[in-house]
C-alpha cells in the first residue's frame, strides 16, 4: 500500500527523496520503496523519518485495522 | 609440480584478495567497507541466498554430470572456481536489481573507474593467456579461462547496472 502521507509531509518540507534520504542515512531507493509501499520500515527507520519530517508515528505510518 | 601450481595459485588468491580490500576501501567515502541501509541489508540477504542456491545447484549438476561419467571440458579447479562466480554474480545481479550493490558510503566517482579498470585488467591477462597459448591444454580449458570469464562478468554487471539505472531513472518523480 502506498504511503501517500509520507510523500506529502516529504513534499510539505520540500525535500526530495535524496535529500530524506540523507537526514535519515539510507539510500534514496529505500525512501522511495517505502513511499511506493514496496518496504516495510523497522521502527527505528520510522522514527528517524518522523524525526526528520517533524511529524507523529500516527501521522505518518498508523492505519487503522480492516 | 601440482604443489608448486596451488602455491602459485593460493598466493595469487592472497594478493588479489589484498588489492581486493585496498580497492574496497579506497572507494569509499569514509575509508570503511560499504555501508548498507535496513532495506539494502535485507535485500542483500535475498541476494546471498540466490546465489548460494545457484552453487548449490551448478556443484550438483556437476555431481550429476559425473555419476554419467560426462567430464566438462576444463580443469577441475576451474570447474569450482566458475561455480563459485556463477553464484557471486547472481549475488551481484541480485543485489544491483535491488539497489542494494552500492553502499551508502560508496563514491561512485571512484567505484565505476575501478570496476572498470578491473574488467580490462582481467580481459588482458585473458587475452594474453590466449595469445601465450595457454587457454588451452590437451583439450581442457586451463585457469586463465577465469579472467575471461571475470571480464565477462563485469560486462553482465554493467548491462544490469545500465538497466536498473534506466528502471529508476523512469520510476524517479522527483
């Protein structure tokens, strides 16, 4: 599932991927496949996006249950 | 002479392994070996056990071959040592289709030149080897056949590379 909310707080702050990417040490292919829904971040990656974006773990990351 | 032979054999392995970690180093930006990120771990993990299915699989067809009493053409030790490549490059393949190849601490203005150089060093001592006569003996592919075929390997390498390159280049929004 796409993570819409990640690239659109991404987009608020104006950063490009790369540029997450380095804020939070990893490479641009792991932002990008987390954003694409295609990798499942462990939390500490969550935290550092968070961290980064100045955003909640339920602001970007909570769905709820189906 | 066989004793002689694996001296020669198992000293050119330690020096190369030496340039190996010398060039592994020097590619990066901190003097460290590659760093890898949480997703290039796990894709790398992905990476190592395809390719250690693929030996797995070639030393069993090899095993095979044998019982029917089919000998390959080349000398033993090449037979293992072109396993041992056919493993690494599906690694290799594996882990740039995943982008998870370069590390993070890479710097890819050092790392394509040396890949480069790497290939074209191989290639000449395959050649040479050709040109010695020396590829060849009483009908068997002797071990210089590895440098070719390192050559060829980085040629695979880089048609991936090329590919993925393209792939992501098409996925990139930003």
């Amino acid at each position: 599932m796409k993570n819409l909310r990640l690239k659109a707080a991404r987009a608020a702050k104006d950063l490009s991927q790369d540029e997450l990417a380095k804020l939070c040490n990893v490479s641009r292919q792991t932002i990008s496949a987390i954003e694409k829904g295609d990798y499942n971040p462990t939390i500490n990656l969550c935290l550092s996006i968070c961290y980064a974006l100045d955003k909640t773990l339920d602001e970007l990351f909570w769905t709820d249950p189906v | 002479m066989n004793g002689m032979f694996g001296t020669i054999i198992v000293l050119a392995a330690l020096i190369g392994l030496i340039i190996g970690i010398v060039i592994v180093k020097s590619i990066s930006t901190d003097g460290r070996f590659a760093q890898y990120d949480e997703m290039q771990q796990r894709a790398r993990g992905v990476a190592y056990k395809y390719g250690f299915y693929t030996m797995t699989g070639c030393l069993a067809l090899v095993i095979v071959l044998d019982l029917f009493d089919i000998r390959l053409p080349m000398e033993q030790n090449l037979i293992y040592m072109l396993i041992f490549l056919c493993g690494l490059t599906v690694q290799a393949c594996t882990s740039i289709w995943k982008d998870a190849y370069v590390g993070l601490n890479t710097k890819m203005s050092r790392f394509l030149p040396a890949m480069v150089i790497i290939a074209l060093f191989n290639l000449f001592v395959g050649i040479s080897a050709i040109a010695r006569g020396g590829m060849i003996s009483e009908g068997l592919l002797q071990t210089p056949f590895i440098n070719l075929s390192l050559a060829v390997i980085f040629v695979i390498l880089a048609i991936v590379g090329g590919l993925k390159m393209l792939v992501n280049k098409r996925e990139e929004e930003d």
